[in-house]
C-alpha cells in the first residue's frame, strides 16, 4: 500500500480547507450533473465523469495518443501534465479538432484535450453521489460549494473513495480530494486556484503477446493474469491558479501557474506470450519508485485593435523532472491463459542510484485574427526552445537542444448562413510519450518530434438543431516502434490520413443524436518499413470507426428519459512483423434516467449496462500487445443535489 509522500495531502488539503473559509450565499442549481450526450458539440469525444461518448478520447484521436502528445488545455490555458486530473473539480473533459478547434489559439497538430473546471459559482451547496459501479464495485461521492454575500467569491471542495472492480477480477481503489476556488474582484476579471489530488493502490497490470500464426483463444474472466505480489500504487497531485482581467474594451490578459506529479511507489506489470492455444511464458516485470514533476506557466495577451480584428500574444513556459532507477524481470515459467497466474515469489528490489531526465522549454508566440465579411482569417506563429538532459548513474550527460519555428494557420468562408468551409495547417513540437511495459527500454521517455497537419472540412446545418461536421485530414509525424532488439523509438515516419463526419443536435426537442464516423489510414515509411521489419500499415489501429449515440425525453413522464450508444470500430494489425489481424468489435450500452424533486432538493436515479449483449474478442493495441473489452457490466447511481 503507497503512501511514501504525505507533504502530497497536505498542500491538496491545504487548498481544500481555503476555499471553506467564508459565509453561505443562495446558489443556482448545479448544471454541470448533465450526460455528455447533452453537452457534446461535435461526435469527436465528451466525457463527463465516468460517461464518455464520441469517436474519440484522450488516448486515441485520429490515431494518435494525446496524453502522449501533451496537448492539454484547461480552461484555455497552458497545460503540462504529469500527473491525472481527478473528476471531482471537472465539469467535463473535450477533445477538440476540425472545426471546434479553430477557436483555439496557438492549435496544435494532434487536436487539444480540453479540461474545465467545475464552477463553485454554479455548483449546488451540497452534492452527493453513491454509485454502484461495474462488478460489484462502489464509489462515494461528496461535494460541498459556498458563495459569499457579494457573489464574488465562490468555493467548492469534495472528496470520492472508489472501490473498484475490474473486468479480471481485480480490486483497485482510488481515493480522491479536490477543491476549486474562484474569486471575481470586478467584472471581467477572475482569478481561480484548484487542487487535485488522486491516491491509487490498484494490483498491477498485464499484457498478451502472440506467439503463434493465430490469435489465442479467449481469456476467462474473472481471472488472476498479474503475479501474487503485482502493485501498481501511487498518487496524482496537481496545483494551479489561473487568472484573466479585461483592462479596457480592447486588451485581455491571462495568465496561469500549475505544478503536476505523479508519484508511482510500484509500477509492477506482466506480460503473457502465448500461442493459439493459450499456452507460453509469463514474465513479471517489477519497478522501483519513481517520480514525475512537471512546473508549467503562461502569461498571455489579446488585442482588439477593431470589431472585427485581434491581435493575440503568449509566452509558456515548462520544466519536467523525471526520476526513476530500473526494475527487475522475473521469469515465472509455464502459462495457460485458462488458468490465471500461479503464486511466486516477491523479487527483492534494494535501493539504486536514479537517473534523472530533465526537460525545460520555453515557448514564444503571436497571431492575428481577422474576420472580413464572410471570411475568416487566423495565424499564429512560434519560436520554441526545448531542452532535455539525461544525467544516468556512471554515464556521462547526454543533453540534446531543438529551437524549431512552429505555425497554425487556418481560413473560414461562409458560403451559405448556415454553412462554412475552412482550411487549416499546423506544425507543432509534441512529446511522444514513453516505451510500453514490453519493450527492453520500458517506461523510457521518448524525445520529442515535430508534426504537422493539413485539414479542410465543412461545418453546416442540416435543421435548425442538428450541425453535420466533415474533415479531411493528414498528420505527420516520427513513427515508433520497435527495433530488432525490442527497443522502442523512434525510427521511422508516420503519416495519418482520414476523413471525419460528426452529426450532433436534437431531431425533436425530446430526441437527441451524437454520431460520428471516422476512415483512418496509417501508414509507415522509413527503414525499418524499407528493410521488412515493419509493416506499411501502422498496429494497433482500426480503418474504420463508428458510434450513435440517442437520448429520448419520455413525454409521459415527466424527468425520464432513456439513452443508447453503439460503438464499431474495424479490425487491427497485431503486430509490426505478421499479417495477424484482431477481429472488428461492436458494443452497445443502454441507460435511462430518472429526475424528480423532494420539496427543493433534486435527486436522480441513474441505470447503465455498458457492452449489453457481452462482445468478446482480442483488440490489438499500438504496443502490439493485445487488450480485451470489459465483460458486460451493471451501473446503478442516486445523485442528489441540495
């Protein structure tokens, strides 16, 4: 069980308690409760607590990891993240690209996920939420907000224990505090701090390998695939104050300061090569404690020097320390998917000298914005300075230093009032994230490349509440992989191209449709794809995917309504070196929803299976490993809001 770093609690606890220190004022009702069904723009990924709906999430966009990238936003400003965000303090979570991105400034080329923070204005004084999660598991939710006489000054903290379930049959727990305090001195002018803080100790991770022509039959579940003494425990904290002030009617400033870590006490995992049958080797990978700390600031300016023209101006900045030593395999012989993994011994890890990695960048940028008419015009431009220095245990430093100029640009007509084409293009400088858990070089942080994106699209109404969204795009980037001695890098190129439809709105005012459809082609190129140790088709992602999304309002009843989502997506490539493919896969959740008041109190019963009729089968992931769907599973919630 973690808990090696208790300074963490007390600086969230800290925030929290600040936030409680001032006299109970009459609140609106909380609106940020709603489904992301409701809240969805576009079909290209919402998530509001545990409800996620789109073609998209953080990890997969366009094909592309954007944890990996770092491409996060919250609430419009600079993000660097090394540590999770907890749902607590989040209204909600956006992945933004094609039209919806056009608004960003400085955008990058992967699309931006967008956290906002939930508005102690807004919140109920009291809410509480229990929950009956998947398998049996459960969680407790419980959040407190105040606003002071002037209404200038708002606070909101909470709290969350989760007590999971998996689809494996493991028991992860999570427990979770958080707090968001906002102050609005005058008008046009706020200055918000937050603080998030997530405590894990879950029981490890695994992963399947193929070692035969087939894909092995089906995994049973629940079943025990990580070792007896597997962890996987740690903690998230992040800390940060944003502030915006409009000077005059035509000069905006902003600004934000966040500290993010993670701390990961055990990082424990198990890969299982097998073959058709089900049978081969385990082997168990254990870690040693290692850390993750990232400072990152923005101060930013914006200009209307007409209506219709803006100037806009930002200066980042960031520094990340990554500390860590290395694990130790463990050979545990002979598996059979069938029967889980046997007991073994714990490996005994003493104390090593770590190697830090350090990366410092600072990043000055400006642009212009310019509506004419019909027409609209964006650009910005970048000049970055990214470091990063590797100092290992009797090495010498290896330090390497890129200052590319980076660019978006984009152009919007509108041909018709309600319909809009535009073009964009962008270069960034995006992370590439870490070595999986089965490469040699595990957990290694990969340097970062530059990427660039060319779009067209459209955006129009069909009725006056239904938008159809439509991209045409190409990404590329340095692809990674694997080399012949299962290193993981970056040896090749990468190149993403696709088209994307999205149709969001309300078909009646009681029927709501989010769907989307995307085509995906990716394919590599360099060396190792010249020399056959790749593939040209990248691993791990599907051609084609697709979902729908309904939520209907029972006009007979008043406060119910019921919702439906079903996701597809194609088959995937395996693996870099065969033409193994995992099957395509199609899921269904149903739900419903049941509001209703007691006296002013508003309360709602929430009811979800999610993969209804239990879709089994292998899904090749980009480490070319393979993962399964979660067993069919039961969500029961009463959310109460006082």
């Amino acid at each position: 069980m973690y808990f090696q770093s208790p300074w963490l609690v007390g600086r969230a606890m800290m925030a929290a308690v600040a936030v409680a220190a001032f006299p109970v004022h009459a609140q609106t009702v909380d609106t940020t409760d709603e489904r992301a069904v409701e809240r969805a723009a576009d079909a290209f990924g919402v998530r509001i607590g545990v409800e996620q709906i789109g073609l998209y999430t953080e990890t997969q966009v366009r094909g592309f990891n954007l944890q990996d990238a770092g491409n996060y936003r919250i609430n419009d400003s600079y993000f660097a993240k090394s540590g999770g965000v907890i749902d607590t303090i989040l209204s909600g979570v956006v992945t933004r690209v094609g039209y919806n991105a056009l608004d960003t400034d400085f955008a990058t080329p992967s699309g931006v996920v967008e956290y906002r923070l939930r508005s102690p204005f807004d919140a109920s004084p009291v809410h509480v939420e229990v929950m009956l999660r998947d398998y049996g598991g459960h969680s407790y939710d419980l959040r407190l907000a105040q606003t002071s006489a002037d209404n200038r000054l708002a606070g909101l903290v909470g709290a969350q224990a989760l007590l999971g379930k998996s689809s494996s049959g493991l028991s992860p727990k999570y427990y979770r505090f958080g707090a968001v305090t906002e102050w609005r001195p005058v008008d046009g002018t706020s200055v918000t701090g937050f603080a998030s803080l997530n405590i894990f100790d879950l029981e490890g991770f695994y992963g399947v390998s193929v070692s035969g022509a087939k894909l092995p039959r089906k995994m049973k579940h629940p079943r025990r695939y990580v070792t007896s003494w597997s962890d996987h425990d740690g903690a998230d904290l992040n800390i940060g104050v944003l502030g915006s002030a409009r000077l005059d009617d035509a000069f905006d400033v902003t600004g934000s300061l966040i500290y993010s870590r993670l701390d990961l006490d055990r990082a424990d995992f198990t890969q299982l090569v097998v073959d058709e049958d089900g049978l081969g080797r385990a082997t168990g990978f254990a870690n040693r404690p290692r850390n993750n700390e990232t400072w990152s600031a923005s101060l930013g300016g914006s200009w209307r020097l007409a209506a219709d023209h803006r100037l806009y101006a930002e200066l980042r900045g960031r520094q990340t320390r990554n500390r860590f030593a290395p694990g130790v395999s463990v050979e545990l012989g002979a598996f059979d998917l069938g029967e889980g993994i046997a007991p073994s011994p714990e490996p005994d890890l003493p104390p090593l000298p770590t190697t830090l990695d350090s990366i410092d960048q600072i990043s000055g940028a400006f642009g212009y914005e310019a509506t004419m008419g019909r027409l609209r015009l964006k650009g910005g431009i970048q000049k970055s300075w990214h470091r990063r220095e590797i100092a290992a245990p009797a090495r010498p430093r290896e330090s390497t230093t890129q200052k590319p100029w980076l660019y978006d640009a984009s152009i919007a007509f509108a041909i018709a009032p309600d319909w809009t084409v535009f073009a964009s293009a962008t270069r960034g400088l995006e992370e590439s994230g870490a070595a999986p858990d089965n490469a040699a070089n595990r957990n290694d942080v990969l340097p970062p490349a530059l990427s660039t994106q060319r779009e067209l699209g459209f955006h129009g109404r069909l009725t006056d509440g239904l938008t159809l969204i439509g991209s045409l795009f190409s990404i590329e980037k340095a692809a990674p992989g694997f080399d012949a001695n299962n290193v993981y890098g970056l040896f090749g190129e990468l190149r993403h191209r696709g088209v994307e439809l999205s149709m969001v709105g309300n078909v009646t005012p009681r029927l709501r449709i989010v769907s989307g459809a995307v085509y995906l082609d990716a394919r590599r190129s360099g060396e190792p794809v010249q020399t056959g140790a790749w593939s040209k088709e990248a691993v791990g992602l599907p051609k084609f995917q697709a979902m729908t999304g309904l939520t209907y309002a029972v006009p007979a009843v008043e406060g119910l309504s019921f919702d439906g989502q079903v996701n597809h997506s194609s088959s995937r490539r395996a693996s870099s070196r065969s033409e193994l493919r995992t099957p395509s896969l199609t899921t269904v959740d149903i739900g419903l929803r049941q509001g209703f008041d007691i006296g002013k109190t508003k309360m709602a019963i929430r009811a979800r299976m999610t993969n209804l009729f239990g879709a089994d089968s292998w899904v090749a992931a980009r480490s070319e490993l393979l993962d399964r769907p979660s067993r069919r599973a039961f969500r029961l919630s009463l959310t109460v809001n006082i």
